[in-house]
C-alpha cells in the first residue's frame, strides 16, 4: 500500500471529524471523537483500496458512528 493512500485516508477522517465536531457537542457526548476518526480512517482507508475512492455512504458513515458509541 502506498504511502499517499494511508496518508488520504488520514486525512479525510480527520477533516470529516473535525467537521462532524464543530459544535460543541454534536452527539450529545455519546460519540467518541478519536473512535469516530478511527472508524473513519478504516472505512475510507477500505475505499480507497477497493473502489479508488475516498468518499464514504451514508450507510458507512453511520456505522462508523455507531461503533464510535460510548457506552
């Protein structure tokens, strides 16, 4: 695997949490931030290799959240 492609991965999960967290506290505290661009990096990451994309669903993006879930 290419460095650019880990590199894209990380970075779109990071500006895509960065973006999901720009209120104070968007999930009501019930989302873990760092799981969240974890999940995120993962699922892109996954894209990337997959499909040679970096774009997500709303499917993907609501599994991410939901494994990022605090209990």
């Amino acid at each position: 695997m290419r460095q650019s492609t880990i590199d894209t991965a990380k970075y779109w999960a990071k500006t895509g949490t960065d973006i999901l967290f720009t209120d104070e506290n968007p999930f009501n505290g019930t989302v873990s931030k760092e799981s969240l661009e974890e999940k995120l990096y993962c699922q892109i990451l996954k894209n990337l290799v997959d499909h040679n994309t970096a774009e997500i669903s709303e499917q993907q993006l609501q599994i991410c959240i939901n494994e990022s879930t605090i209990n």
